[in-house]
C-alpha cells in the first residue's frame, strides 16, 4: 500500500499553484462575479498551456495524457484559488463523456480541440433531484430541439453533451438555431446559461447504455470536484486561522478564545477526513478500481460537507467584516454551493453511498 | 497511489492468515467476545495464552526490534495483523496497555538491565502492565499529579492515590507518574517510574462504571517502597516521559475503531420495521449507514496515510490525533442510531431482547469512556488547534509558579 501522491505529481501541483497565485487572484475572479468578464481568461490560457487541464486526455487525443492522480490535484489548485474557468464543465464531463461513449470519429475530431482549449465544451448528464419539470429536449432524426434551463459555462462553449431521455447528445453550438439567455444564479463567479435549441443538428455518442456511461463520468466527477472542494476549503480555513491571529477582542487574539479554537479544530478534521476520501476516491479513479462508486460517492458526500461547513464558519469567524462584499469568505460561500449542487446534492449522493453499501453487505 | 497489497504486503498477510487459521478460532458471528462464558480467572489464564502464543509466532509486537522480542517489522505488517486478527475470537482490551504504552516506554526510558527484565515477558503475556497517571485532581491536567514520591537512600518511598487506571485489578506492573519537587513548576516536578502492583502498600478498589463492568480502579500506595533502579529517565524528567507514552495512546485508541460498523447497521435495519416496512428501505436509515461507513472508513484512510508517511521515513504528527477524535465519538453515534432502529423496543436489553443487539448496546454504554480516556474530545482539539494549527496556547496561570503554591481541586 501507497496512499500518497509521487514527487513528480507534487512538482506538478507546485507550479499549478505558483501560477495560479499570480494569474487566479481575488481580482480576477471578482471581473467574472461582477459580470465583466465570462471567466478568468489568463488562467484559463496557462492551465491550457501547461497541459495541466488536460492532464487526463490521452495523448493521441491532443492531452498531456498524464493521468487522473494529476488531474486530482490540479483540481485541488483549483478550487484553492477559486479559479472562475471551465475545467469541471469541459475536462471532468464533457471530455469525459465523450472519450467514454463517443465514437472514434467524435474523439479524434473533438478531444483534441477540448484539450487545446480552442473549445469549451459544458454538459449536463442528468440528476435525481430537480424543481420543474425536465425542460422538453427532443433529439429525433439528426437534430435537437427545447431547452437545456442552466447550464455551467454555456455562455462560452462551443460545444454539449447533454443527456436527452436514455441518450447522450453531442451538439455543435456554432450549429444552426441555437440561442442562449444568461440565468442569475448564486454563484456569478460560475455563470449559468439556458441553451435554446431549434433544429439544431446534433448526434449520439453512440456508447451501450447511457445511464450507465453517465454514471461513470459523475463518479469521475465527484472525485475531481472533491479535490477542488478540499482545496477551497483549506483555503478559508487558513484564511479564517491567519485572521484569528490578526483581529483581537476582550484584550486577546480571538484565535486565543478556545470556542474558536475547538470549531478550526472541527473545521480542520471535517477537511482532513474529506482529503482521505478523496484520495481513496484518486485511487479507484486512476485504477478504475470497482470500489469507484462507493469511493467517489464518500469523497462527494465528505468533501460538500467539509467545504460548506468551512465557508459558512469562516464567514462567522471573521464576524461582521467576513459579510462584506470586499473580503472573499462570500466567494468561498458561494463556491461551496456552487461546487456541492453541480451534480447533485449531497444527500443524493450519500443516497447513493448507501445503495453500495447495502448491495455490497448482501 | 496504490491501496492494493505489494507482493510483499501480499505475502505477508498470506503467512499470517495460514497462521491465525492453524492457532486461532474463527468468529462464528461477527460481534463474537472472547471468553463469553468464563469467569475472570480463567478468561485472564486462556488470554495469557494466546498471547504467549502469538509471542513465541513473533506477532505479538510486529514492530518492536528482534533485540526486544519483536519482529523487526513494519508499521503496515502490525495493520495487516490487525486486520486479518479481526476474524478471529482473539482478548480485547487486556495487553493494548503492556503493549501499547507501558512498554514501549520501558523500551524507551530503562536501563539495559530493565528492559532485559521486563521487555521478554511483558511481551509473552506473563505479565501484565497498566498506566497509572490520572488522579482525583489531575486528569486532563495531567501535570497536575500530588502522589508523592521521596528519596530514600537507593529506595523512593511513595504515597498518594491514582484513579481510572484500566486493568489495575490484574497487572502486575505499572509505570507511574509522580511529583517528586514541589518547589519546582508543575510539569518540572514529575518522575516516573516502573511499580510492581503487588508491592506491599499498593490496593486496588474497582471502581463500578457506567457500563456495570469494573475495567478501571482506584489505586491507593501507602509508603510503597521502589528502587531507584525502577526510575524511568531523569529524576524530575517526568513529563518528558509521559508525552512519549501519551502519542502512542492517542494513536492506538483511534486504531481500535471498528471498521464494519455499517454492516452491523445494515443487518440491524434489515430487521426492524418503520413504519410497516423494513428500516433499511428508509431513506433516513440509509443516510445514517452512509455517514457511519464515511467515518469509520476516514478514519482508517488517515491511518493509512499516517503509515504511508511512516513507511517513507516521516513521523506522523499530531494530526494523527483527529482518529481518536473521530473515532470515539463515531462508535456513540453509530451505537446510538442502532439502538433507535428499534423504537422503544431497544431500550430493552440484549439479554432479553436477542444477541443481535449486544454489539451495539455495549459500544453505546463503553463508548462515553472511549471520548474521554488518552484524552478528552476537548483537549485533543486543543491539541488540533494549538499544534497544527497554530492557534495560541490556553491562558496558563500555572507555569511558572512553583506547585505547592497552587489551587488544587
Ligand atoms: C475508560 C477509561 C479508562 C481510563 N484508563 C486510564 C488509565 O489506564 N490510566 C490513567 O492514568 N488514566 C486513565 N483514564 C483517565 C483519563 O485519562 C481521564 O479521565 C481523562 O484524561 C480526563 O480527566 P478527568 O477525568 O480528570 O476529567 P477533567 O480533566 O476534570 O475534565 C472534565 C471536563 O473538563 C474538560 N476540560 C478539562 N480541561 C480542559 C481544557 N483545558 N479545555 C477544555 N476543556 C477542558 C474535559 O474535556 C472534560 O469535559 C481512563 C479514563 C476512562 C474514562
């Protein structure tokens, strides 16, 4: 047993970090949360070009084909410096759905514009929870047409996957009678779009089953996003440390008053616990262990958890001045969301933690 | 990254299954208890001799070195021991102390003639350590012990009272903390030393615990008599010596968490019904088996990262301390979920209620200590915060002031 990253995937996180510390500032994610920019262009440029997005694309595909474990701490990077560019959308599921289930054709056409960056491409593979009723989205013939209401990134891809009843979708947005509305949403530094479709010409990934191929790229997912949520949440848990030390009160540090130090204790063990899930969650990943369900489904469910705790305690800890527009405890608040919805709730997925467990003690 | 066996790891786990399986008796259920049926004495006789077994097998301490009995072996060998023992109807809570503390701080802190002494049978079972630190007023305050010792000659003559001290009623020997300079600060006033519980002046009075069993005592020394021979490091050098004890307790109590809790939930839910149908088709029930396997696996997966780093020459720190943390108060949660699948039904004991139940309503009446014994859930997230953390230090009144000028209570 190795239950570590190697020295050459730590170099690798190190200067996804540098760079990521001088390109995915506070700034630069306030220019997407403010509405003057779609996303953070400069970092998405470097994560491109240092072939750190596309870490998980086989070669022949135009990636670095490194591997998962790489992807996994880019990720984690990432979500440390809440970085406002399309990675889950197009490298956790879209390159996933299509390098699972599309044909070698789709592959060799559209991966390597993915890996590129030449393309954003969004998907939407389909969730247990919804409010409305699914939006119509008919594929019949070669061509799609209705509504896909939200979609991450939709502003700018190029490019969906879009699970359509037990089919997957993959439409060309540059196609014929697609238009798009922007939708507000709780976490601006993402932006969501509606992608209206009419007639719009499109094809199957034509894979075996979907459901069970969607399936697969949101197990994938969930280990991807944990990382991130991992990182986000050591961020603001050393942010909220750093300013207990700073910010005094009855005479003292508050970081001094042990109701604070025992929840950054708390705070501290909820990441901890996460970062060994999502590290199991790595594992079964990169070995397409048949763990991965149940090891994606706890990094899920440990590391929503331990971001959404961190963010809302870090804004309680830094009292009134952490309710401010100017500190970035919201950004971290709304991220959390953000990344513990995109693929369904927690409960959901802790739902489907115990369906493994409960087929697993059969 | 690599969760599978090496070849080597493989072999190893190969080697001590074929040996358990020749040695050992396999559970017949999963909450099986060793000894079920005997009395104290002969459940202590049949214990010694699964130890003495498992010594003379070199499994007994995996990792101590061949010098000291040991195997010489690794950190992952001890794990993999572990996990395949936990098939088998093996003592619990018996040798975790001779083996996991007292010891190893023997090993650490004795003379060469000591350890010669006293390593070899501890290990085989023939004698049986205990810890004897806490005391009426000084149990998260550990510096805070009175239980005096004075220096007579080549003989230290020791008075004063312990308490909590698990095993006490059978050991043999223990290593105790004591204050032998009351002038001095309170943490640099501290020796300890190895007691022979036998030792004329030493009684034992078990205390009755909340569980109804008797598993701590109180002990009183009455101008117990112990050979400066018996000193474990320098006189005054007590602290130092008891932190090196405390890091392994910490350690080992999170190791002890049980891995298949959920499974136990899942065979308890399968039979009991909410609301006319089978509890484990509730979406409730299932939300609480997912969070039990979510701790019970965390924890296992920092241990498995302490013992990653252990394996490339790093120590791991005071991080380890969230095992224990979350360990403890996972067992009450869990337990306590068990109990409340039944409705008003699991408050009925297992002796009437069936066996099924006995597992988890022991966990629940043993898991209170398991919080606060090696450490109560607030001082091991002092510890979190101050250590790795970095947060400032508990206001202390009491450092620099020479101990027999402070308040005790
Ligand atoms: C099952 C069991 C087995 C044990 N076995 C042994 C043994 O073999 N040998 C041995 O020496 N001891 C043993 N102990 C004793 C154990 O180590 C102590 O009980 C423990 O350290 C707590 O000390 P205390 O009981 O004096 O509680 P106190 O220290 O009086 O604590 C009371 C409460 O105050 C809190 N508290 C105290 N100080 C602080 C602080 N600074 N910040 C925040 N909260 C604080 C505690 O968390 C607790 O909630 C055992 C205890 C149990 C329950």
């Amino acid at each position: 047993m190795n239950f570590d990253f190697s020295d050459d995937q730590r170099l690798l996180q190190d200067a996804v970090r540098t760079m990521l510390a001088d390109t995915s500032t506070s700034q630069a994610v306030r220019e997407v949360l403010e509405g003057r920019a779609s996303h953070s262009e400069a970092v998405w440029r470097n994560l491109i070009e240092m072939g750190a997005a596309a870490a998980a694309i086989p070669e022949q595909y135009g990636g670095a084909g490194l591997g998962y474990l790489e992807l996994c701490l880019v990720a984690e990077e990432a979500g440390r410096h809440l970085v406002a560019v399309p990675l889950s959308s197009s490298f956790y599921l879209a390159a996933e759905a299509i390098l699972r289930a599309g044909s070698e054709a789709q592959k060799q056409h559209w991966l390597p514009k993915i890996a590129g960056g030449e393309l954003v491409a969004t998907a939407a593979l389909g969730s247990r929870e919804r409010y409305r009723a699914p939006a119509p989205l008919a594929f019949e013939g070669a061509t799609l047409t209705g509504t896909s209401p939200a979609l991450v990134d939709g502003g700018i891809a190029g490019l969906a996957v879009l699970r359509v009843a037990d089919e997957l979708v993959l439409v060309d947005l540059a196609g014929a009678g697609v238009s798009r509305t922007p939708v507000p949403t709780l976490d601006p530094t993402r932006p969501l779009t509606a992608l209206h479709f009419d007639h719009t010409p499109a094809e199957r990934l034509p894979a075996a089953e979907a459901a069970t191929v969607a399936a697969r790229v949101l197990d994938g997912a969930a280990v991807l996003l944990a990382f991130e949520q991992v990182g986000g949440a050591a961020r603001i848990l050393e942010a909220t440390r750093d300013y207990s030390l700073e910010r005094k009160a009855f005479g003292r540090q508050i970081g001094s008053f042990q109701a604070l130090k025992h929840k950054m204790a708390e705070i501290y063990t909820a990441i901890e616990l996460a970062r060994v899930h999502a590290y199991y969650g790595a594992w079964a990943l990169s070995s397409d262990a048949p763990e991965l369900p149940k090891a994606a489904a706890a990094a899920r469910v440990s590391a929503t958890r331990a971001y959404v705790v961190a963010a809302e305690e870090g804004i309680e800890l830094h009292g009134g001045i952490g309710f401010t527009w100017e500190m970035d405890c919201h950004l971290h608040y709304r991220r959390a969301r953000h990344l513990g919805q995109l693929i369904g709730s927690e409960h959901a997925w802790r739902a489907r933690l115990a369906d493994e467990l409960i087929k697993e003690a059969a | 990254m690599d969760f599978r066996d090496t070849p080597e790891e493989a072999a190893f786990r190969a080697e001590v299954r074929a040996w358990l399986e020749a040695n050992g008796q396999k559970r017949s259920r999963p909450d099986e208890v060793f000894g079920e049926g005997l009395d104290e004495a002969a459940r202590l006789a049949a214990a010694k001799a699964w130890q003495a077994k498992k010594a003379a097998a070199g499994y007994a301490a995996i990792t101590w070195p061949k010098a000291a009995g040991g195997r010489g072996g690794t950190a992952m060998q001890q794990v993999i021991y572990q996990q395949e023992e936990a098939a088998f109807v093996v003592p619990g809570m018996i040798f975790e102390i001779s083996i996991g503390m007292g010891l190893p701080t023997v090993m650490t802190w004795a003379a060469p003639e000591l350890k010669a002494r006293f390593l070899r049978p501890g290990l085989a079972g023939e004698e049986i350590w205990c810890q004897l630190f806490s005391e009426p007023g000084a149990g998260s305050d550990t510096g805070g012990v009175r239980t005096r010792a004075v220096r007579e000659g080549d003989e230290w003559v020791v008075n004063g009272q312990k308490v909590w001290t698990s095993g006490a009623h059978f050991c043999d020997y223990g290593i105790l903390l004591t204050r032998t300079d009351w002038d001095k600060p309170k943490q640099e006033g501290l020796t300890m030393f190895i007691v022979d519980m036998k030792a004329p002046g030493v009684e034992v009075r078990p205390i009755h615990q909340m569980s109804g069993d008797s598993e701590f005592n109180e002990v009183f020394f009455t101008d117990v008599r112990i050979p400066d021979a018996y000193r474990l490091g320098p006189e005054c050098g007590g602290w130092k010596v008891m932190l090196s004890t405390l890091m392994q307790e910490r350690l080992s109590v999170g190791g002890n968490l049980p891995t298949d809790l959920h499974a136990h939930l899942i065979a308890l839910a399968r039979k009991c019904a909410w609301d006319a149908r089978p509890a484990i088709e509730d979406d409730r029930v299932r939300a609480r088996i997912a969070d039990a396997y979510l701790q019970q696996k965390g924890v296992e997966l920092v241990i498995a990262r302490g013992l990653t780093a252990i394996s490339k020459g790093k120590a791991p720190g005071p991080e380890m301390s969230i095992t224990k943390l979350v360990a403890a108060k996972a067992m009450q949660d869990i337990a306590a979920f068990a109990l409340e699948l039944a409705g008003p039904e699991g408050l009925i004991g297992y002796e009437a209620l069936g066996g099924d139940w006995r597992y988890m309503q022991r966990l629940w009446l043993g898991a209170p200590g398991a919080r606060i014994a090696g450490g109560t859930d607030e001082i091991l997230k002092n510890v979190i915060a101050e250590r790795v953390l970095g947060l400032p230090g508990e206001i202390r009144t009491d450092r620099k002031v020479p101990f027999r000028e402070l308040e005790h209570g």
